[in-house]
C-alpha cells in the first residue's frame, strides 16, 4: 500500500513544507485525505466494422494521459501556518499550467515517479472544513522507477549464454545499452537480444573500430537512438542507417527476459541501465 507521496515544484524558490515522521497524522499541516487516478488508465480500443459480416475489425489501441486528482486539507498550526499561508504555499506547487512532479512510495514496490501539468487548484475557503482539490494531467500514463536498476556483462558470440533478468514492472521498458571494445579485433556487428531471436532480434552493422570508441542504443519511447561515440574528439555517429532490416526495438516484458549482447567476435564489455515502468499502483 501507498504509505507517503511527494510533490516537486517547477519554481526554484518554491518554499518546503516537511512533515515529522514521528508525528501524528492529525498534526501535519497538510493532510493528504484521498488520491484518485491512480488504477490503470483506460485504454481506447479501435474498430472498423465489416462492410457484409458481423463483428469488427480490431485496428489498434492505445492508453491516453492520466488524471491524478489530490485531495488536500490545511491543517494550521496557527503559530506558524495559518489556513491563508498555507493555501498560498500549496499554490507555489500546484498552480494552473506549471509542471509538477510526484513521487509515490510503496511498502511493496520500489518508489516511482510521475510527471505532469496543473489543469486546475479549487479551494472552498468558506468552510469550516476547508479542503484543496488539484487536478494533475499526466500526458506519458505509466509510474517509472525513480532509481535505475544497472547491469555489467560480456558480449558473446551467436548462441551464447543469456542473462537472466527479472523485471518486476508490469509494463514494457525501454533499455539503454552501452557497449565498449576491449580486446582486438573489433567486432563488425553488434545485436541486442531479448528473448527468442527467431521472434524478434536487433542487429546493427558495428562502427567501434578503435580502441576510442563506444557503442551504445536506447529503447525508451519517444528517445530511441543508435549511435557510436569516439571518446576523443566527441564526434557521435549516427548508426541507424546501419540496422539490418527486420530488427526491432528490444523492451523488457513482465516477468523473465533472456537478455545478451551478441557479437561476431564475443567478448565486449556491455551495461545495460533500465528504469521499472508500471501502469497503475
């Protein structure tokens, strides 16, 4: 279960309200009473129907941007906080159009974060009751690990033995690998394997020619890359053109993955870096 969350202000001289872990709930100053947008976010589902059958054709999906909605009640000390102080401290982190982030801690999960922008701050401050609801829109849906979780490894050959790594998240996750030459000779292609190679493969015609030079690729959404770099002059070489065709872009799925980095000579240092993806807590 959810035990504490955090929220990060895009303004630098945001003040910070810290709240004793050794108090009690009914004396911090701001009360988180209820939290929603927090289950999986529905997704769109398209069909076409058929033009003399029943039924439909499927024609893709797809999962939209998430609505958190915090529930917030002031709670003055009146020594140092007042209920207007406290409502103008909530508006530096939860002001209409400005980013925030969240993160959210579990006692079963590792923490995870979530970006997004105030869509609304409404306060009913003619109450006895007063309470603050903030509306967040998260354009990318998915709860990311706030901590990475890195990998060391050797190259080897077609074949080869397989590293197993056990991903706990429960969407798909992109990688980020880096690969080094550390023996001669250079390898002259690179493949980045997950799972069964007669399913899905990545391969790319090798550009780490010397010694100076590092390969490395990035999965993620919206920032997939292939590119050598030479440690000397800086020079980055865009390696896209050089992707066999056929390849595809390896994600970790839920569950076990049979990862490795495959060469025609074997023996290369890799790192692998993956960030756990989740879509819902």
């Amino acid at each position: 279960m959810l035990t504490e969350v955090k929220a990060y202000s895009s303004w630098q001289s945001a003040p910070t309200l810290l709240l004793d872990d050794t108090g009690r709930v009914e004396t911090d100053l701001i009360q988180v009473r209820n939290i929603t947008g927090l289950d999986p976010v529905k997704a769109s589902v398209n069909t076409t129907p058929f033009g003399s059958i029943d039924g439909s054709g499927y024609t893709g999906s797809s999962v939209l941007s998430r609505n958190i909605v915090l529930t917030l009640h002031p709670n003055p000390d009146w020594h140092n906080y007042t209920y207007e102080s406290l409502r103008r401290l909530l508006y530096a982190y939860f002001m209409p159009k400005r980013p925030v982030r969240l993160v959210f801690y579990s006692d079963d999960i590792n923490p995870v974060q979530i970006e997004g922008i105030v869509e609304s701050a409404e306060v009913n401050p003619f109450t006895n009751d007063p309470e603050f609801v903030v509306s967040i829109v998260c354009p990318d849906p998915y709860f990311t690990a706030l901590d990475p979780i890195v990998l060391t490894g050797q190259a080897v050959r077609p074949g080869g033995a397989v590293t197993t790594i056990d991903y706990t998240g429960n969407i798909d996750a992109g990688i980020y690998v880096k690969a080094t030459r550390n023996a001669d000779p250079a390898p002259a292609s690179i493949g980045i394997q997950i799972g069964d190679p007669s399913i899905s493969h990545f391969n790319v015609i090798s550009d780490v020619t010397g010694t100076n030079k590092y390969f490395e690729m990035g999965s993620i959404r919206m920032q997939k890359f292939v590119q050598s770099i030479d440690m000397t002059s800086g020079v980055i070489t865009n390696l896209l053109p050089k992707v066999q065709e056929g390849s595809s872009w390896p994600l970790l799925q839920p569950g076990e993955n049979d990862f490795s980095v495959i060469t025609d000579k074997g023996g290369q240092d890799w790192e692998l870096t993956y960030y756990e993806r989740f879509g819902g807590l």
